[in-house]
C-alpha cells in the first residue's frame, strides 16, 4: 500500500514538476507602444485649441489648474483612435486600455478619455460633455495634460477623441 502511494506520489510531483517548466519555458513578450507621432498633425487643431480653451475655462470655474496641449503621443493615440471610430461608424472606448497604458508607459499616472460625434462646434461638443457627469468629471479631473483626435468623416460630421492624462 505504501509503495502504491510512493509511486502515486511520484507521477503526481512529476507532472507538477513538468507543468511547471512548460510555464517557465513561455516567452512574455513586451508590449510596444510605438505610434507614428506624426498622427497629430492630423487633427483639427482649431477646433481642438477651442476646445481646450472652453475645458481651461471652465476649469478656472473650478478653481482648477489649466490643460496643457499635447501635440505628440496622446494627440497621435486621440487621432488614432478617432480614425478608428470613423471607420467603425461609432463613437466608442474601444481599447482605451491600450491608450491608457501607453500614456502610462511614458509617465503619465492617470489617463481619461472623452469621445464626442456629429458637432459643429468646439462650444457644441464641450457644453454636450459638461452636460453629462460622466465627461464632466474626466474634465474636472487631476489631469495635466490633453491630447486631441478632432477629425471629419466623408460626410464632413466631426469626431472627437480628447484624451487626459496627468503627469
């Protein structure tokens, strides 16, 4: 009986033993976060600039300190991500994790978004997000930084990506 359990014992450490190794042997590759910075030029960035004007006004309502405008890595995520609704026909947070943490893999420590379609106007698009507390607190937010994907479709109709992250 006990060489039964010994051997019992064996195979079971020896799996163990095995499957152990199987993940040691995996490979974790990095995630690259590489995006063509040259994306941000692409924004409206007279909308976007009226834009951060109406947030930092608004702000200073609040007492708080005004957004600085990001022209490279998270306007190229924003831009990025704005031609991404456009094609899906849809505004949406579709892989905000992945902006969050390529933000994040640059120093920022909080990363929020705001997605807006189909305004004319940089008043339009920021009084629709103060409208609704959910936009409202990313824009009332401990950020110190914006970053703008302000695009028209094929039919002229703005989308709009405004990413916030603090640093």
């Amino acid at each position: 009986m006990n060489l039964l359990r010994t051997g019992l014992l064996a195979m079971a450490l020896m799996c163990l033993v095995t499957s152990c190794q199987k993940d040691e042997d995996v490979v974790s590759e990095e995630t690259n976060y590489t995006i063509d910075l040259n994306l941000a030029m692409e924004t409206d960035w007279r909308m976007a600039d009226e834009i951060l004007v109406l947030v930092n006004e608004h702000r200073a309502t609040k007492n708080l300190a005004p957004i600085e405008r990001d022209r490279q890595h998270a306007s190229a995520f924003a831009v990025d991500h704005t031609f991404y609704m456009i094609d899906k026909k849809q505004i949406n947070h579709d892989n905000f994790g992945i902006r969050s943490a390529a933000l994040k893999d640059r120093g920022a420590e909080v990363v929020g978004e705001n997605v807006a379609f189909g305004y004319d106007t940089a008043e339009g698009v920021v009084n629709a997000w103060l409208n609704s507390d959910s936009h409202r607190s990313i824009i009332e937010g401990s950020y110190t930084h914006s970053g703008f994907g302000v695009l028209t479709d094929e039919n002229g109709r703005y989308y709009f990506t405004q990413l916030f992250y603090r640093r």
